[in-house]
C-alpha cells in the first residue's frame, strides 16, 4: 500500500483526491497531515501556484512521506490576474465578502471583458526530493451578480458557458468532471501513474 499524505485536514478533499487516485493506482492511501501528527499552519509564502503547492507538499516530505498539496484561485483577465493567489484573503474577510470586493472592482468592466479562469496546481513531492507539478484550468465569464448557493469561494459569480449556469449551480458530479481541481488531480494521477 502506497501511502501519501495531503497537506491539508480538508475531508472532502482527501476524499476527492483518493476516490480519483485510486482509481489509476490500486492500493494507494491518502492521509491527512493530522494523521501524520503536523498540526500547525503552512505558511503560503509564494508568488504563483505552484510555488505555494511546492512548499505545502514539501512538509511531508520531509518528514518522510509523500506528500501532495494544491494551491487554486480565481485569475480575472481584465484585473491581470487579480485575486490569483491571494483568492481566498483578497478581501481580508470571508468568501461573501471577497465577492463583494471583487465585483465592485469589477462594475465598470463590460460584459465582453469579463473573462476569468480558475486555476489549480498541485504539487507531489517525494522524500528524496523529486518533485511533480501539475496544472488544472478551466475558463468562465464573472456574472455581475451572485447565481446560486452551493459551492465555495467565487462560485457563486463564476460562469461557465459550456453548462449554461455558474460552479454554484452544478452538481457536485458535474463539478468533479470539469473543475480545475479535477483535471489537476487526473493530470497528477496519470504521471504518478508512470512513476508506479
């Protein structure tokens, strides 16, 4: 059994990244940092995705472990890129408030210049210092207003085209099939894949 350790306490992420790893690698484990006894914060000190994936996933490793970590956010074309890394403190308050924060940035910005894409890197790094990073994007257009309540963070404002409705509005097997973490995550699965 191939243990790796997320470097996150998030459930449903740990859940997510074993139900898809598992199904290209058999006898594959995801543990949580709790389960490795790291209980305090990683400090996200990069300036790009993958830069912030890298460090997370570093701390396993060095103790030893596989370890796996993702950095995502929300990159508005119109913004160069803004909030990028800092998607989830872009406002310094919670989700609804990082919304408000960005669609009032956003108010005299035109309908055809609304573009964004979501973005997730993720990051393994092995004991030994071998490191793999891989990138998840998907596009959509920021709507002038919330649509929906399900979801987190910006995906109550993000559009996507393809399905007609926002991030808010899809189910969660819809999600897993097209988000930027999904396609991270198979891209992830297919390189550890060929190291296995």
């Amino acid at each position: 059994m191939m243990e790796f350790v997320l470097a996150s306490n998030n459930k449903k992420k740990i859940a997510e990244l074993q139900a898809i790893l598992s199904e290209k690698i058999p006898d594959i484990k995801i543990l949580s940092l709790a389960d490795i006894g790291y209980t305090e914060d990683i400090e996200e000190t990069g300036t790009t995705f993958e830069e912030n994936s890298l460090i997370k996933a570093s701390v396993p490793a060095k103790m030893g472990y596989i370890g796996i970590a993702d950095d995502s956010g929300l990159c508005v074309d119109s913004l160069n890129g803004e909030p990028g890394v800092y998607s989830a403190r872009y406002s310094g308050g919670n989700d609804e408030d990082n919304i408000a924060f960005l669609l009032e940035k956003m108010k005299n910005i035109p309908d055809e210049k609304r573009t964004a894409h979501f973005i997730c890197c993720m990051s393994c790094v092995f004991p030994d210092g071998t490191k793999i990073s891989v990138q998840g994007r998907v596009e959509g257009v920021i709507l002038r207003e919330k649509c929906g309540s399900g979801g987190f963070g910006y995906d109550p404002v993000f559009y996507y085209p393809p399905y007609d409705k926002t991030f808010s509005l899809l189910t969660a097997e819809e999600k897993n099939k097209i988000s930027h973490r999904a396609m991270a995550i198979s891209a992830l699965a297919k390189r550890l894949e060929e190291l296995c």
